[in-house]
C-alpha cells in the first residue's frame, strides 16, 4: 500500500528536478510514485539533496531537491511505494 509523503512545490524544467516538499521520511533507493491529474509515474530515488548537498536521508518537514525520470507539476503528490 502507498503512503502519501509529500508534494511537488516547485519545477526546474532545464535540469529535470523537482523540490518536494516532505510529510514523511525518504531516502536513497526508495521507490516513489509521482501521481497528479497528467502525471503518473514511478521512480527509484537516486540522489536526495539539500542547498545542493548530497544526503542520504530526508525527514518529515525537510524540502528536498530530487532529479524525476519523467516531467512533473507543481503540486503533484509523491507516494512511497
């Protein structure tokens, strides 16, 4: 079963990154589901950044930079698988 942990606030087309915005816990090799009204996808978590350094680890309340396999929205919902 998926579990809602957070949400898409913002877009960098150029470099296929999304910054999320975290309700729960993610890290590397997590596989999400990035689902919205045109958007419906699933991905493993390569890389988590933070100000443009590399972590392994997000906790609840953390915005986080992700690269996504596929283009997204703003407000699309993350899911972990």
């Amino acid at each position: 079963m998926e579990k809602e942990i957070g949400k898409i606030t913002h877009i960098f087309d150029k470099i296929d990154v999304g910054i999320l915005e975290l309700s729960s816990a993610l890290q590397v090799g997590d596989t999400i589901h990035v689902l919205g009204n045109s958007t419906d996808f699933e991905q493993i978590i390569d890389s988590i950044q933070v100000e443009h350094q590399n972590i392994d680890k997000a906790k609840k309340g953390d915005i986080v930079g992700i690269k996504l396999s596929e283009k997204a929205k703003v407000g699309d919902k993350i899911y972990l698988k």
